[in-house]
C-alpha cells in the first residue's frame, strides 16, 4: 500500500477529548454498487429528495453557494433497500441519509432544483466522506443527519428537470458587489495533516458487512498550494498526485502524494498537469470508500485496524478567487502571513 508522507510544520496540537475522533460504518455493497472501482465519481437514485427552500449565500465558511437536497436512508434505491447504508460504528439501525449538494446554479436550474421536492430523482457527482458535525441533530429533511455526501453534485434528472452541467464545479463568485467564496487557508489545514501524521484519525478495519472508518470533526472549503507530480485519467474525471505546501512560494512542504481528484467537464481539469506549480487549489478533503476498502480487508474487528493516509483525498473546484480565510465566525477573517 503506497502510503502518504507528512511533513510538520509545526508542533502538533493533539486533538482534545471534546473533539475525539468518531468512528463510522458504511455499507460494503453499498460501495461496490455506487463507486467505480477507480474513483468516487458515481450516481445515487432516490424515490423522494427534499431540497432546502434556499441556496446558501456566497462569503467563506458554510456560506459556500451550495443548494442541499437531502435523502432519507430509506429512500434511496438500491439492492438492500431497508439496510442502513451508513451510520455511528456501533449503531445496528440508522437513520442517516445522504445530502447531494449542486453548487453555482443558474437561476433556472434553482426553479427546477426546488421543483423537485417529493419527487424522485437521479444525482450524478462526487461520493464525499467527511465529518463537519453533520451526524446528530438535525432537524431540516434537507439537512439529514448524515456522513456521506454527493458533494459537489453536477447533474440531476428528476421528471421533467434534467441538469447536467460538469462546468458548474468551478470557485464560487458572489453575485454583483459582492465578493468570491473563501476557502481556510494553512493556519487550519496544517494542524489537520499534523495529526493525520500522529495517527490520531484515519484507521480503518472491516466486519462481513460493513467497512469502519474514524474521523475527526473538520473544517469544509480549504485552499492549497500545491505542485503537480502527475495526473491520469479515472471514471469520471482525472486524479492528480500532489505536493502540499503551506504558502504560496511552494518552499515550505507540509503533505506529499496527496491525491487530488477533479471532475470531467470541469475547467481544473484541463489544467492539472504534470510538474506545474498551482498557486492554490479550492476544494475539499474527503475519504475515498474504494481505498478504505481495499485497506480494510482482512482487518476484521476494531482491534485489527490500521492506519489508512492513502485514502485521503481532495476534490478540488479549481483556483480560488479570493485570499484565504483563519475564521468564518462571526466574519470571513483573513489567514494570516505563512510561518
């Protein structure tokens, strides 16, 4: 198993007990059925989707321009129809659902986007598996708890609404007099990676059924200076393997090998190439359930896991168009100067 290689910048600041890592399961022919086996670049059926009443505004943080369009668990369509697909580690019913989230739509494909409430509908897009504190208390059907997200989503069809727009994942721009998203800049990702590198998330095992990922609580949007060591095709786009460093000069490494992965019909990926240096990539990390998988086999039991880097990834929107941001909360503040 090839595995990542993590530079510290800094000195790890260990995750508190408040912020433990969380342990998740997700079904194994769930994954085989709905990701190819080269990408998480796929499809998700559903009898009824419920998307929200508005799109999110356009700043940094959760103001990101995405329109969520929540799945109940037991309206997705598929073999095992009444079988969780995903849920807490040591929860034997769930009620997780998935969210398929559609960025930088155009105002007729919002009409048809809402149009679609009660109706099924089909999602093309990107399987996300991450943990932004998603997984209890909701209270919106837009909004389920959940784990897994089609997130971005590029296409729907759904009755008469069909959307099918590749180029729509690309960086968010505020509308007229206001100002492009901002993703989180290194002051946030560098202690991610840093506890990544400690072992302190990311070990992965198996049971018959499922496969068990840990997760920490994370930020979303993030904005990466990278150098490109190569890229090849996969299903539904292409996969990057990058270096990550923590300014813009690209002299101070934090990660390598980072796989970073970009969808067909989108403008970044035409542009990733071999060795080129990109100032920034926008985008979101992920945990890739094909690589989990194959990690996981034969680490049957919790006390047989193993640490999995490689299953990291980062779906990237293309080049940011505004600087990074430290904080979302209660403004967008500016990252401050690299170390």
């Amino acid at each position: 198993m090839k595995r990542i290689c993590l530079f510290i910048l800094l000195a790890t600041a260990s995750l508190s007990a408040s912020a433990q890592p969380t342990w998740y399961k997700i079904n194994k022919e769930f994954i085989t059925t709905h990701l190819p086996s080269d990408s998480a670049i796929g499809n998700l059926e559903a009898n009824a989707v419920s998307p929200a009443k508005t799109v999110h505004p356009v700043s940094c943080g959760g103001k990101d321009g995405e329109l969520h369009i929540g799945i109940a668990g037991g309206d997705i369509v598929w073999s095992n129809t009444g079988q969780p697909i995903s849920a807490l580690a040591d929860q034997e019913n769930s009620d997780f659902g998935v969210v398929a989230e559609p960025v930088n739509l155009a105002p007729a494909t919002k009409t048809a986007a809402f149009a679609l409430a009660g109706q099924a509908a089909t999602f093309q897009g990107y399987y996300r598996l991450w943990n932004e504190g998603h997984d209890h208390g909701s209270t919106a059907a837009s909004n389920p708890d959940h784990v897994l997200e089609l997130h971005p989503a590029w296409g729907f069809h759904g009755g008469a609404h069909d959307f099918d727009d590749p180029a729509s994942i690309r960086p968010m721009q505020a509308k007229k007099g206001g100002s492009a998203f901002r993703g989180y800049g290194a002051s946030k990702f560098r202690t991610l990676l840093s506890t990544l590198s400690h072992e302190e998330w990311l070990h992965v095992y198996e049971d018959d059924s499922s496969v068990f990922v840990e997760l920490p609580l994370a930020s979303n949007f993030f904005q990466l200076p990278v150098k490109v060591n190569e890229v090849h095709d996969v299903t539904g786009g292409v996969e990057a393997s990058v270096d990550v460093f923590s300014n813009e000069a690209h002299d101070n490494l934090v990660l390598s090998g980072l796989r970073v992965v970009a969808n067909s019909g989108s403008r970044i990926a035409q542009r990733l190439k071999a060795h080129e240096d990109i100032q920034y990539l926008l985008g979101i990390f992920s945990v890739n359930l094909r690589k989990v998988t194959e990690i996981a086999a034969g680490h049957d039991g919790a006390d047989k896991a193993v640490f999995a880097p490689s299953a990291l990834e980062f779906f990237t929107y293309g080049v940011p168009l505004a600087k990074a941001v430290a904080s979302s909360s209660p403004t967008c503040t500016d990252e401050p100067a690299p170390d």
